[in-house]
C-alpha cells in the first residue's frame, strides 16, 4: 500500500459556513488536527470558504505553497464543487485535483454532539485526503464529430426529424424499407380530433423532404448495422434491388397493364389487388414503379419479360443486384414506428377466419376516399354496406395474460373516429363499441369523444367482448354490458377490431443489431424517462415516434422534433467533451476473460479476441464502475476512484 | 333502495378469506367483464361472474353466498383462459361456494335427483356435481 | 405396443359402448391397454380450493400405482379423468408442498384384496414420473396421424365432421397446454387422418353444460342445444366429441333438447373413438351405436353404400 | 456502551443525495456511519466490504436507487445479486451476514435515510462488536495484489 501513496503537497481548507459547520464542529481542532496529517503540507479554517476573500485564501495557499492537491471541507459537493474547481484552475490546478469534504450535510447538521461531530468531520477529511493523494490529473476527453445524420424509418416521424435536421443545415439520410416514405399515416382516412385528411397535411411533407438539398432519401433501402460511436458511426446499408431506374420511370403505367401477377394490396392492408410491378399509391415519393421478385413470375425474359418489353423509357433492368454500401454519420435517429398486432393471436374472435372482422388500419383504408371501396363503407366480404357494426377496443392491450400489458394510447380516439366518421357515411347505421375504459387525455379529445356519443348516437358498452363468431352472413358479438349487469348478444354485419400496436415487424432484429437498448415490450427504451425521453441510453442514437411507444400523430412529431434539436444539439458542438473518470482496462492484468464486457449497460468494453484483452471505448463508458467491481484481476480500474483508493479511503475512516 | 357500501373488519376479513381459498388476487381485476360476456351459463345467472368478483372485493358475503350464479358455474374455465389479469374466477366460485351455508345443508344433494333420471346419468356427473354443490 | 390405460368410472358403466370402440380400434393400430390394478374413480373434479387437498389423493393414488407399475405414461380418453389427473399431476410436479402432503396421505393406503382378503400396506411414494395424455395426443404422438392415415380402411371423404373440444381437454390452458384453448388444431387434425371433411363451427370450445345437467337440466340443456345448432348451420353432418359427459349432454339429453326447441329433430353425435373404429374397418353393428338416443348407424351407412353405388 | 463503527457506501444519485436532504432538513441521525460516495451502488466490490469489516467495520451499508430509477439503467440489481453473494461468503468467513444491509434510497427520501442509519446503528450496537479475533488476519497485500 505504501508504495503507491504519491508524495503530494496537500491543502487542507475548512469552512465554518458561518455557525452551520462551526456551530457543531470544533473547525479550529479539525484543521489543526489535520495539518499533522501524513501528506497535509498546510491546513487552515475560514468563516466563508466560497466567498470572494475565502476563494482569495485557497488561490492564494495553492500558489504560495505550491500544492498539488486541495481538500474543501465544507457543504455538499452538489453545492461548490464546480466553484472551488474553478478556484483550483485559477491559481494552475488540474481541476481533478480537488475534492470535497462533505462536513455539514452530512455532519453538523445531522449531529447535535460536539466531540463526536467533530471526530467524524476529521475522518470524512482524512477520508477525501487518502482519495486526492492518487488522484490523476484529467483532462476531458475530445472527439471530432461527422456532422451528418442517419434518420431509419420514412414514415411521419422519420420525415419530421428529417426535415428538420436537414433546416438546421445539416446533412440527412433517410432509409427506409418500402419503396416509398409515407409510412402508415399516408394510409389513414381522416385524423382525429380535427378530420383532416391525412394524405392531404402528409404528401406535402413528403415532397418537401424529396426536395430538400440536404436530405437524400435511400427508399428500398434497409439498414444492416451500425459500429462506431456517437459523433463517428459507420453504418452499413442495403439496397434492395428495384428493378427500376427511378430516375428514368416516367410513371407511364404500361408495365403495370401488362403485368400477368396480380397479388394483394399492402397499401390497402390487403383488401385490394396490385401487380407484381405496381406504385404502392399514387402520390409515392420517390415517384416510380418497383418490381417485387417475390410476386414476379421470374426475372427471365423467357418466363415473362411483359414489363420490360413495354417500357418505353428503358427503366426496367432485370439485372439489378442487392448492395451493400457504408456511410459515415454523426448520430442516428432511430423512427422505426409500429405494426398492428396480429389477428392471429385471438383465435377467440376467428383469428384471420372471417373477412369481415378488420383491424384499424383496414378499416382506416375503407373510410379512405383513395381506398379500395372509394370511402364508401363496405364489407370485405360481400361489398355489402354494413347496418350494423360493433368496434371492439383493447384488442390485445391492457392484456398482461395472453398479450400485451400496456396500453396502445391512440385507439380510444381512433375508434371514436372511426365510429364518427362511419356515421358520416350511413347515417341510418348502428354503430356500437365494446371498452373498457374510454381515454381521452389531450387536447380537444374529450370533446371528440362526448361527440360521438351526443351527436353521432354511438352505442358505448362497457365490457369486454369474449367472443366473436359467424353464423350465417351475421357476425355475433358475446360481450358484456358491465354497467347494467347484462351479458350481451350482439348482432353484427361487421366488426372492427382495435388491436394492440407493436414495434414494426422487423424492429426487434434491426435493434439487436444496432445494440441499443429496449423495454421489456420491445419498444425502444429511453435514457432517462422524465428527463432524456427522446435519447437512447447508447450515446448518440435518438429515438422518435412509435418505435419508442405507442403514439399519435402530433406526439410523435413533437417527438421528431426534439430528436432532430437533440442532433443540432451534438452537430453544433466544435468537439465532443466527455467526462474522464472512465473505467480502464489496464492490458497487464486483463486476462480476456470478458466478465466486464456483458456488465456494461452502455456496450462501452469488448473482447479483442485475437489480442486476448478487453478494450474500452472511453466516448462510450459513462463512468458507473459495475465492470471495476465484476473485474476478478483488478484490470478495469476506475480513473480516480480505483480500488486502491476506496480501500485506503475506507481505512481512513475506520482507524484510530 | 340506495346500498351502503362499508369496508368494515367483517367485509375484509370475508375477502380475506375468499383470497386465501382461491389463491387469486381478487383485487388485480378491473372489471372488463370478459368472464360474462363468454360464460355460457351468463343468461341464467342471477349476478354476472364479473359482478362475483367485484362483491368479493366488496366483502359483500350475504349477496355472494345468496345468489343462484355460484350454483351455475360448470367450471368450463373459459373465463380463466381469457382473464386478461389472469384471475382463475372459477376458483372464486368455488371459494364463495365454501362459504355458504356453514351449517352443512347440502345445496343440491342425492335426494334432488328424480328417480327416472338417476339410471340414465353418467358417474361423472353424479361425483362432480356433487363435489361442487354439496359439502 | 403397450401402454397404460385409465378408463374412469362413467366408460366402464354407462358408456360401455364408448369404451369397446377404444379397445377395438387400439388393437386394430396394434397397441395393449393396460388398466393400472385397483384403480378408483378419479374424483370427476378437480379440487379448485386450496383447503380442499385432500381432493388430490385419488388421482395422485392413480398415479402412483401406474408408476408403481413401471408406466411412466398413462393414456384416457375421457376429458374429466383427463383434465383431473393432468392437474393433479401438474400440481405435484409444481408445488412441493402439496406433493410432500399428498404423499403423506398416500404413505399410510392399505389395499385389501377382494379374493384372498390379503392385506397390502408400505406403498411406495408417488415420483411424479408419469405424464398423463389424453388418447388424441397419444394417438398424434406415439401412434402418428400419418400411419392411422395409413391403415383407414373406409372412405369417409363424404362426411362432414364437427369436432367438439368442449372445456375440460382446452382449459385451464397453463396446466393442460394440449392445444391453444381457442384455436386448437389437434382434433381437427384426427379428423382429416381419418379422411372426413371438417368443418369449422364456432361452439368447438363452448362448454356443454357438463354437471349442470343434474342439477339444471334445462340449463344445461340451452347450452347443448347452442352447440349442435351451430354445427347444424355450419353443416356438419355429425359431432364427434371425447367426452362421456359431453355424450351425455349432446346426445342421450336430445329429448329434453326437442322439448325446449321445436325446431330441433335431432343430431347425430360420434364418439372419437367410435368413428376412428369405423374408419378402421369395424363394422356399424360392434359400435353399440344402437345405445345412442340419435342413431348414427344409417348415417356411417348410407356413406358406405355411396361408396358401392359409385 | 458499545458504540459501533460502520462503513456507508452510498451512491452518488440517490442515496448520497437522500443524505444531503436529511442534512438540509436537519434531521438527526446516529452519528456511527460515515460515508463514502460511489458513482454507484455497483461500484462497490465484494472486496471492498470484506475490506470494511476486516479494517474494524462492525457493520457495511449499501445504499443505492431503487430498482428501476437507477442512472446507470441497471446497477442496482447488480449490487443486488452481489450482497447475495457476499452475504453467502460472510457466512462461511463467520461473520453475521446481517452486518450487511442493502437498502434503496431515493434523493427524496430524507426521513427514509434517518431511519435506515438509526435502525441499523441500534442492530449492530446490539449485536455487539464483530470479534476478529478467531479469525485469521487479513494480509493486506494479498488483498490489493
């Protein structure tokens, strides 16, 4: 131990804090006792530490004794212990050099007895003593930043924090997987609470961020990973092979004419058809066709070849290939948003069985004016207009047992939306919902809602429903009316389920392989949830939107927003500064055996295999000390607060 | 006529007892009425099984143990398979069944079967409606 | 192959004719029923309180004896032993609390032999090494729904089939786990091994009305009378169920069903076992399908003579 | 009578924090543990606690955040599953594994950390002093390595 006790000048400096210390502590006796102290070159006590002439006093002393380090006997450090740094940097100290001695928060206010207050203040001093004497000088640690962002996911969200980064003045890309942005918002009928037409406030949007000069938008894109660290990623992107030149397709239409495959509609959610080359909807950005193999008869002209045969602008090329290419970005906003749950999962209401029982987003695409059914409401399975209609809220949420536990937020009012605008378009209809609890918690949403139910005559039941099955061209509806004791028989030309949402299909993979951390539902976890709600725990990574939780359209973009200042936030900073009291691994008694590397929250340590030791990204160690602990060969040492610290610290304070 | 409802040491203590019979947390559920709205015996039942839960929560002895519906239950457990809080109702019932009557008095008993039926019914039925409905 | 069989008390009395097409289409697939020696009746419920373990003796003695024999699966067709013996099971496999008080139950059996009054004490205690099935699974399983499809002998492409779960082989889905408990596959998939046609009727999971019937008939009527109209109107031309109980309900309680309902004339109702010996190759006469309040004999019938007209 | 010494680690964002406003609220506590400030609870190896006790520590306090509001997302339950760990070896070291607590407090909890410090200051004065006696002496070197 003796051995590494650094021969340092030490300053011992003792506030009276007017009576608040020196009311309780014999401060005189406490510096005095402490300037015989192996180490302490010079120890005196003062009324006010933090005033002018008491800063005066330690700028002073450090100068004229020329010491190494100081001790601050005084309030918490939460209080001064920037200011008594600054003291230190004035007179040339590293600000490492100092530290705090708490003796009235946790001394003389908490202790009436004078000797023993006394006695205690001069162990915690020895204590702070034993630590400053193997203090390192620090210096911040800096990095250079590519100010450049990756934006994943082209939906509202994505959009929103692209465009928004891109006014900053900052370069953007923005993947995402389908062949064109949009998203599910472009698939919504009218938004709640003010019935806009979602297309309408959303293709402006989308054109906008086409021809924004500082956004380049990778559709048919998808990410394949992320390494680096914040300021430096590199990310790896694959192309998806389009099959089409985007630049050349002239929008003609030919091919889709002459195209033999005719498959089922994603755009519509199933309940229309499109060939195998087809523009997912009119007002697709980027504006062009797209061949999708899986549909295809088969790439070889002998097979089929119709499209390219037809195709004027020569756009077609069957010879497109999947590539993988890397790009360098700064920081990454991760907007991957949500997937309904699947139907599957309720055998109890026919699973997938009857056509007639649809999810939100089908039933969304039947109130669509640009849907399969023009916006007139019609029943998947016969084209019939349905008299009556049941909603069932809850589908999947709130269901901790068999499903999901949380709740989906937006399907209260997206359900009252859907029954209001139902009534729109068959006002002699019924229209009944099944809830649980009705939540309208925003602005304006309880007003929508009590309309609903005044002005549209909207049945709301409170229970839910346990089952739902055909008979004959009928759907029936077992539920329960809770309020009145009944249980309820309920006939149905169509039932609209209001099912769970979930991270997007696909999200759980992609966030694996970028490491950033999720809930336990797989949404994308939060650094702090009060306070860093739109910041990932892995530095650098921003989160926006549904991928995070379950949202509606003015929160998410409120949420893209602050993503997008968050990277203006990093992009403005000339370096990037980081603490320096980070967890080493000191390569002489690293064995590999790679304990710390799964104990790190924040993926800072990895195994070198081929060198047998761990190496630390400093940028990334956000200084907790759990891998010092887990360390077996005492190889991950924290800066200023090693082992051999603590241990001299605790020795400090026990003995005599 | 307006219902008082108290939470006095009897109320408690019938919960308590009903919660340590049937082993389920009476208070995790937040009545969606899941369990009527499949029950196939709902229509006859003179409370529902969700309106079961609730009075047990309530320590509501007298109405629990009066009802018809605790005599209905065929322990088919659909309301169990699709309790999203995961409360076996089932076993309610058969912990308010346990508590009605203390004396003993058999609520259906050897004596209610008619004579021309009890050749024809199978064993099963004879052991488990017993089981369930006489002490 | 052999395995050991619980037949329960209902099979071995009022639904002989249910139990004979088990043991006569098991030997046609070349598997032995052993029944475990001195078995009782399982207790029809299982005990659903927690003051009430003393309810969990009898299936656990059952269990021990088909241990105690060397079995370590034992297979019955019946859903109430099927559902009682597998919670039983579940519940000594899980809480060994219960398994150590169950057992101490069982230390102190004594078994007296009817013929020489000998007594039997010193049981052994019981493991928890037996895995109870029900004979579906054990048909799907140990059998293979490929090799029954093998050894069907009559066409049955012609008949429409409604395959009834009920609750007892679905619920309480944690403890049983046979099949998701409303959307189960594996009934269905006996069916079309069989090479009939099913069809999907919503009630499949519903219950029948099960010991209501004692005690409100017409109850438990109401429910079953739901069940066969639903597979009426979905078109099925028999109900095929695996429960005495339910057999029962459906079809011996059919009378009182015409007396509630006039539209209803009646439906026929189909052990599993009844139909999987027919599609063996038994013929309608060793069915005791006569015992059935709904004949199904002219239906099984009049498919053969389509077959012979074609 | 016996007057116990006891080593407090406590860290930096909850605990330490809760101590400050018991201070601020000036509220009296025993005046036995002495405290030293971790990042987090995590920070605290099983040595260190060992070291405490075989340096004269007739008690050990962890505090930390409670589950779920750690700054370091998870470090609590680290800790969590290392005082196990350590209240195993302390009974085969002989040592009373109730000399050992681990509690979680919050930054809002002022009154909690008085309790907390007064209760455990009262269990180990009537425990006694933890005799070191029997057992063999520690050579600090083989500690530090």
């Amino acid at each position: 131990m003796n051995q590494n006790r650094p021969k340092k000048k030490i300053g011992v400096f003792v506030c009276h804090c007017g009576i608040n210390i020196a009311g309780v502590v014999d401060v005189e006796k406490v510096a005095q006792r402490l300037s015989s102290y192996e180490g302490v070159d010079f120890s005196v006590d003062y009324v006010y530490m933090c005033s002018e002439p008491g800063q005066k006093l330690i700028e002073e002393k450090i100068k004229e004794r020329q010491l190494d380090s100081v001790i601050i006997a005084a309030c918490s450090p939460t209080l001064h212990e920037r200011t008594f740094q600054g003291v230190a940097q004035r007179a040339g100290l590293n600000p490492y050099q100092v530290e705090i001695a708490n003796i009235r928060e946790q001394d003389s206010w908490v202790h009436s007895d004078k000797d023993k207050a006394t006695a205690k203040a001069a162990r915690i001093i020895k204590s702070m003593v034993e630590k400053v004497r193997r203090n390192e000088s620090l210096e911040p640690i800096t990095v250079d930043i590519t100010r450049r962002a990756l934006v994943i996911g082209g939906g509202i969200s994505g959009i929103q924090a692209a465009l928004d980064i891109a006014d900053q003045g900052y370069e953007v890309l923005l993947v995402e997987k389908d062949p064109s942005i949009g998203g599910h918002m472009v698939q919504l009928s009218e938004t709640f609470p003010t019935l806009d037409c979602s297309q309408c406030i959303l293709t402006p949007k989308m054109v906008e961020a086409s021809r924004h000069p500082n956004i380049k938008i990778l559709t048919y894109h998808e990410v394949d990973s992320i390494s680096g660290f914040v300021g430096n990623f590199k990310a790896v992107i694959r192309k998806k092979p389009r099959y089409v030149n985007e630049d050349l397709c002239t929008l003609c239409g030919e091919c889709e004419k002459v195209c033999p495959q005719v498959v089922s509609d994603e755009f519509n959610e199933g309940l229309s058809f499109r060939k195998a080359i087809y523009m997912p909807f009119p007002q697709a950005v980027p504006g062009t066709y797209t061949l999708d193999t899986d549909s295809c008869l088969g790439l070889l002209p002998i097979r089929c070849g119709k499209c390219m045969e037809v195709c004027e602008p020569m756009a077609i090329n069957y010879d497109d290939q999947e590539e993988l290419f890397e790009e360098e970005v700064g920081a990454v906003v991760v907007a991957t948003g949500y997937d309904l749950y699947s139907l599957d999962h309720l055998g109890e209401f026919g699973g997938q069985k009857y056509p007639d029982v649809v999810n939100g987003l089908e039933f969304e695409r039947i109130l669509s004016a640009s849907g399969p059914t023009g916006g007139v409401v019609r029943r998947p399975s016969d084209g019939r207009i349905p008299k009556n209609i049941v909603f069932v809220q809850c589908c999947g949420s709130r269901d901790p047992e068999n499903h999901n536990p949380y709740c989906s937020k937006i399907c209260c009012m997206y359900t009252a939306k859907h029954a209001m605008l139902y009534k729109h378009r068959v006002p002699d209809g019924n229209a009944t919902v099944f809830y649980i609890d009705v939540r309208t918690g925003g602005k304006n949403f309880d007003e929508f809602y009590q309309r609903t139910i005044e002005d549209e005559e909207v049945m709301y039941v409170r229970g839910k429903v346990s089952k739902i099955f055909k008979e004959g061209d009928k759907l029936i509806v077992w539920g329960a009316d809770t309020l009145t004791g009944d249980k309820v028989e309920m006939e149905a030309d169509m039932v609209v389920l209001a099912m769970s949402m979930v991270p997007a299909q696909g999200a759980a993979d992609l966030f694996k392989r970028l490491k950033i951390s999720t809930d336990i539902n797989g949404f994308l976890a939060e650094a702090h949830p009060k306070l860093r709600p739109v910041e990932s725990l892995s530095s650098g990574f921003f989160l926006a939107g549904c991928a995070h939780g379950p949202k509606d359209i003015p929160e998410t973009v409120s949420q893209a927003s602050a993503a997008a200042s968050k990277v203006g936030d990093l992009f403005a900073k000339e370096k990037l500064f980081h603490e320096p009291t980070v967890v080493s691994a000191e390569e002489e008694f690293c064995s590999g055996c790679g304990i710390c590397v799964p104990v790190c929250p924040y993926s800072a340590r990895s195994l070198n295999r081929e060198r047998g030791v761990v190496e630390v990204n400093e940028v990334l160690c956000e200084g907790c000390g759990a891998c010092a602990a887990a360390c077996p060969s005492g190889a991950a040492q924290q800066r200023n607060q090693t082992d051999d610290q603590i241990f001299s610290m605790v020795k400090a304070i026990l003995g005599e | 006529m307006r219902k008082r409802i108290k939470r006095g040491d009897k109320e408690k203590g019938y919960t308590r007892s009903i919660v340590q019979r049937s082993g389920q947390n009476v208070y995790a559920c937040y009545q969606c009425g899941r369990c009527s709205a499949g029950c196939p015996f709902a229509f006859e039942m003179d409370i529902l099984p969700n309106q079961i839960v609730r009075l047990v929560q309530l320590g509501q002895e007298d109405e629990l143990v009066q009802s018809k519906a605790i005599y209905l239950c065929a322990s088919c457990f659909t309301c169990v398979s699709r309790c999203p809080k995961g409360i076996d109702i089932a076993r309610i019932a058969e912990a308010v069944r346990e508590t009605a009557d203390p004396k003993g008095a058999d609520h259906f008993g050897p004596d209610d079967i008619p004579a021309h039926r009890a050749k024809d019914l199978p064993q099963q039925a004879y052991v488990a409606v017993f089981r369930k409905f006489s002490k | 192959m052999n395995v050991h069989y619980y037949p329960g008390c209902t099979l071995k009395e009022k639904a002989v004719n249910l139990e004979n097409s088990t043991i006569a289409s098991m030997k046609i697939l070349g598997c032995d029923l052993q029944e475990p020696r001195g078995w009782t009746c399982c207790g029809a419920e299982y005990p659903l309180s927690e003051e009430k373990i003393a309810g969990l003796a009898a299936p656990a003695r059952i269990l021990r004896q088909v241990e105690a024999e060397g079995g370590t699966k034992v297979t019955t067709t019946c859903a109430f032993c099927y559902n009682v013996l597998k919670r039983t099971n579940y519940a000594l496999k899980t809480d060994p609390l219960k398994h150590k008080r169950i057992n101490a139950f069982l230390k102190d059996d004594i078994a007296i032999d009817h013929d020489t009054k000998e007594k039997t004490t010193g049981f052994p205690p019981y493991h928890g090494n037996v895995s109870v099935v029900h004979l579906l699974e054990f048909l799907r399983d140990d059998i293979g729904f490929k090799e029954i499809r093998a050894r069907v002998k009559r066409d049955l492409s012609g008949l429409n089939v409604a395959a009834y779960y009920g609750c007892r082989l679905l619920r309480p889905y944690n403890e049983i786990g046979m099949d998701k408990p409303d959307d189960p596959v594996i009934f269905e998939d006996f069916i079309t091994s069989l090479g009939a046609q099913v069809i999907d009727f919503p009630f499949r999971q519903e219950c029948c009305g099960s010991y209501v019937s004692v005690s409100r008939p017409e109850a438990a009527s109401e429910a079953s009378y739901r069940i066969l109209r639903s597979a009426k109107i979905e078109g099925a031309d028999v109900l095929v169920l695996s429960c005495p109980l339910c057999y029962y309900n459906l079809d011996r309680q059919q009378n009182l069903i015409k007396e509630q309902h006039m539209e209803f004339t009646g439906f026929p109702i189909l052990y599993f076992t009844q139909l999987l010996a027919w599609a063996l190759g038994e013929n309608t006469g060793s069915l005791g399908l006569e015992e059935h309040c709904y004949n199904p004999a002219p239906l099984l019938e009049s498919l053969e003579k389509a077959e012979v007209a074609e | 009578m016996f007057e116990p010494k006891i080593m407090s680690f406590i860290c930096k964002w909850c605990t330490y924090a809760g101590a400050d406003l018991a201070g601020t609220s000036r509220m009296e506590y025993a005046v036995n543990p002495v405290n030293v400030r971790v990042m987090c609870s995590s920070r605290i190896d099983p040595q260190h606690i060992f070291y405490a006790f075989s340096s004269g520590a007739d008690g050990v306090f962890i505090g930390g955040c409670h589950p779920g509001d750690c700054h370091y997302v998870e470090g609590n339950y680290k800790t969590l599953r290392r005082v196990f760990m350590v209240k195993r070896m302390m009974k085969d070291f002989g040592i009373d594994p109730s000399r050992l607590r681990l509690e979680w407090i919050s930054a809002a909890e002022g009154g909690r950390f008085v309790t907390v410090m007064n209760e455990f200051t009262q269990y180990i004065r009537e425990l006694g002093p933890l005799d070191f006696k029997t057992m063999a002496s520690i050579d600090e070197d083989s500690i530090h390595g």
